[in-house]
C-alpha cells in the first residue's frame, strides 16, 4: 500500500484538546480515523516547531487520504499537509520515464 507523510500543525483548539486528553488518547483517535476509511498508521511523533504531530500512514490510494484531510481539516483543529512517499524502487521507475523539459532562457 502507498505510504504518506501527514504533518499537522494544532490549532489552540486542537492544543488544549491535546493538554486535555493527551498524546496517547490522540494517537487511539488517529489510529480510529485511520481504521474506519481502511488505513493504518505506521508511526506517530509529535515535534515541536512549525509542525506539531508527524505520521507515517499507508493507504489504499490518493482519494482515501485526500478524503481523510478534508474530514479532518473541517473540524478546524489541526492543519495538515500530506506528502506522498515513494519506495526507492518506485524511484527507480520514474527515472526512467523521463521527460522532455526546457528551463527558461534555453
């Protein structure tokens, strides 16, 4: 299954709920979240900077992780960003299909 980097960032909606509740009751909801659209989660780590939670999670496909950030992003507690992640074999691939592409000024 595809795997994706899911970067979120709280809002003090989401943070007080996170001081409420704590890291491990929010990692059980995410892994629920997860579950109900057929996904799991591979890791979990909150960080503190520009974003406060990363997760590894795999998915069947692009729809089902767009449709996750959507869901979530309408409840107005946590901003995410999604990342596709590709395996070194997929990599491989793609570099091999080429392209042909001028920069500007060529």
């Amino acid at each position: 299954m595809p795997k994706y980097l899911i970067a979120g960032s709280y809002t003090s909606e989401g943070a007080q709920a996170l001081l409420r509740d704590g890291g491990t009751a929010r990692k059980a909801a995410v892994e629920a979240a997860l579950k109900s659209a057929g996904c799991s989660l591979e890791s979990l780590y909150f960080a503190f900077g520009d974003s406060d939670v990363f997760c590894i999670v795999e998915a069947p496909d692009n729809a089902t992780v767009a449709g996750l950030s959507v869901a979530t992003g309408a409840l107005g507690a946590v901003h995410l960003r999604t990342i596709v992640l590709l395996t070194p074999q997929e990599m491989d691939a793609a570099a091999r299909k080429g392209a042909s592409y001028r920069p500007p000024g060529k």
